[in-house]
C-alpha cells in the first residue's frame, strides 16, 4: 500500500496532529494499523490499576478508624460526662 493509494479517515484526532509534528511515519502507521498495545504497555497499565485500586484499599481502612476512633472519643467523652 502507498501513501497515495491510502485514505485516512474523515475527522483526525488531536493527538495525531501531535504525532505528526513528531513523525510522519508513526503517524501513517497509526492510521493503517491503529493504535495495537504493545505487552509492555498493557503491563504498565496493569501495573497502574493496581496502584490505584491499592490506594483505594488504603483510604477506605482509614476512614473506617477514623470513624470508631471518633465514635469511641465520643463514648468516652459521654460516659465521663455522666459520671
């Protein structure tokens, strides 16, 4: 296939014009192959989700202690106002 005989779509994304600054052939081949994750970038993605699913974990056991820790502070603070 040449470049001549080849017909990219109608409507580009932005980012290609960012591509095509960068390199004309990376540019052309995104259009005739489209975008194909390479293994290496489907593990960094993995490996990102799991960061961010890691973090999640995290935030929600410490919103859980702050919340029986601040139940336990008013317990207290009730029972010694009672006494």
């Amino acid at each position: 296939m040449t470049a001549k005989s080849f017909r990219p779509e109608k409507f580009r994304y932005i980012s290609d014009l960012r591509i095509q600054y960068y390199c004309e052939y990376r540019l052309l081949l995104k259009l005739k192959l489209g975008s194909q994750p390479s293994e290496l970038s489907r593990m960094g993605t993995q490996l990102h989700n799991q960061i961010i699913d890691d973090g999640l974990e995290q935030k929600t056991v410490n919103w859980t202690f702050r919340i029986i820790l601040f139940l336990a502070v008013l317990v207290l603070t009730f029972l010694l106002i009672l006494w």
